[in-house]
C-alpha cells in the first residue's frame, strides 16, 4: 500500500464510506502479507516511495502471477525484473503491463509519472545495452529523466569526447561496460557527477564473466565512481534515480541566509564546487 491508497483508505473512514472494522481489515495485511512460498511487503511503498520489486529469476509462473496480483492490487508503476517474454505473457493475464524486451522489464500497472533531472546512461559497446537498459527503465521508470548514450567505449575514445557536453549537464552517471571495464574511470575523470559503474558479463575466456571488469572499475583512479554487482543495471538505476531526486529537489529549493549561527541552505551544486586553486 503507497501514501495514496492509505489516504484515500483514511479519508473513507473520514468520510463515513467505509466502516472501521473493514479499513482494520485491510490494515492487517500491513506491512506483509504471506502468500506461503512469498512475504509482499506492503509497506514499502510508505518507507521508500517505491514498491516492492518483483525479481522473477528463479520464480514459477504461477508465483509470479500470483504476486502480480497481490501487489497490483495497491500500487502501481510495479517492476518485474529479469523477465522474458513467458513471463510477461503471463502477467498481462492477472495485471496490465508493459514490456520492455532489451531490458527484460515488465512494468504492472503503468502510470505517468513527471520526470526530473538528467541522468546519463552510457553503454561501452552495443553488446552491453540489455543491461544499460534494464538501468534506463527502471530509472525513468521511477520518475527520473534519463539520456541514453550508447557504443561510446574507450576503443574508439573519440566517441565519446563527441557526446562530452552532454555528460557535463548529467546530474549522475551511470556506466556500462564489460570487457576489460575501462570506460566508467574515464568518465568519472571528465564529470563533475557522481559515477555508478556496471561491470557487465561481456567479454570473452579472461573476463571471467564480467570479474575482470568489477575489478576493474573497484580499482578506479577516477574520484567519484562507485560500482554495483556484475550486471546488475536494476541497481545501478535505482541508485541513480536516488542521487539525481535528491539533486534535483536541492536546486529547486531557494537559497536562504539564516540566522548568524544557523547553517544555510545551498544547492547541491553550489556544495560540490570544485575547491582547487587556479
């Protein structure tokens, strides 16, 4: 259950349309419900403004649909991550949704949502957009505006010092890479911006599965970048999607000189100025 739906529940109770012992009713199934095989957390929604994402990896299709229709029940905008096209087939029968392929994304219930900020998803080959992807949609998803640059790898650097004006507007930067992972210090060594790197599977006998490329980008030089799991773009766009709200709430809030002795309130741009001396 989000903040809408239990207010709306509030203002029946409010408002006379709803006894309550049938509002409790549904308050009891608050902040889980146990399905048996699954535990949905309810009251995530209220903690963290997202709700509980659906990882299908592992999952029958009869457990997932069934979780569909639970979850679907109070919130929408609903992420089904790592699924194929079965499973989406099966959860268009219990909720409506949308199918992100590359991504292997399913969206229940889709709702427009404003989208604010700029991330920057940028992929170092063509073979590592399923998982640029699957960090693009769940951050646009998740109301945040997302620029994709994609084959811009350090093979052909020139790339990406073509699109570089377009990395300086990104609030935060999301990187993508498999083979040897070079290209998130490169970035992290032109922006401003905080980068998350995504070490990706791709690559051949040496890359060891995208190890070369994690270890790669945990020992970056480049100050800034940060690194998530090895092809793990859901938690790399979750991230980003973190970062960029909160930079993009601290710009719209005004600048206000308080009291002598009160801290004032700055942007974060204004917070994170470069302090070197010229």
């Amino acid at each position: 259950m989000d903040q809408k739906h239990l207010k709306a529940l509030l203002e029946m109770v409010q408002n006379g349309r709803m006894d309550l012992d049938a509002a409790m009713l549904q308050l009891k199934t608050l902040p889980f419900e146990d399905l048996g095989y699954a535990r949905i957390d309810n009251h995530r929604c209220v903690r963290t403004g997202v709700p509980e994402v659906i990882f299908c990896q592992g999952k029958t299709i009869a457990q997932i649909q069934g979780i569909v229709g639970r979850i679907s029940q109070n919130h929408a905008n609903i992420l089904a991550t790592r699924a194929g096209r079965e499973v989406y087939e099966a959860v268009r029968e219990v909720a409506q949704c949308q199918y992100f392929e590359m991504a292997g994304i399913v969206v229940i219930r889709p709702e427009p949502v404003e989208k604010v900020g700029d991330i920057a998803v940028v992929s170092a080959g063509t073979s590592d957009m399923p998982v640029a992807e699957e960090a693009a949609v769940t951050a646009e998803t998740l109301g945040n505006r997302v620029n994709r640059i994609y084959d811009v790898g350090v093979a052909g650097i020139h790339r990406l010092l073509h699109v570089r004006e377009e990395l300086f507007k990104a609030k935060v930067a999301v990187v993508v890479a498999g083979m040897e992972g070079a290209l998130a210090s490169v970035v992290g060594g032109l922006v401003s911006c905080p980068v998350i790197g995504v070490p990706t599977s791709v690559g051949y006998g040496a890359s060891f599965g995208g190890v070369t490329a994690l270890l790669s980008m945990l020992n970056s030089c480049a100050s800034g970048v940060s690194v998530v799991n090895i092809d793990n773009g859901f938690g790399a766009g979750y991230q980003a999607g973190l970062i960029n709200r909160m930079a993009s709430r601290s710009e719209e809030a005004p600048r206000t000189l308080g009291a002598p002795g009160e801290r004032s309130q700055v942007s974060m741009a204004a917070r994170i100025r470069p302090v070197c001396v010229q």
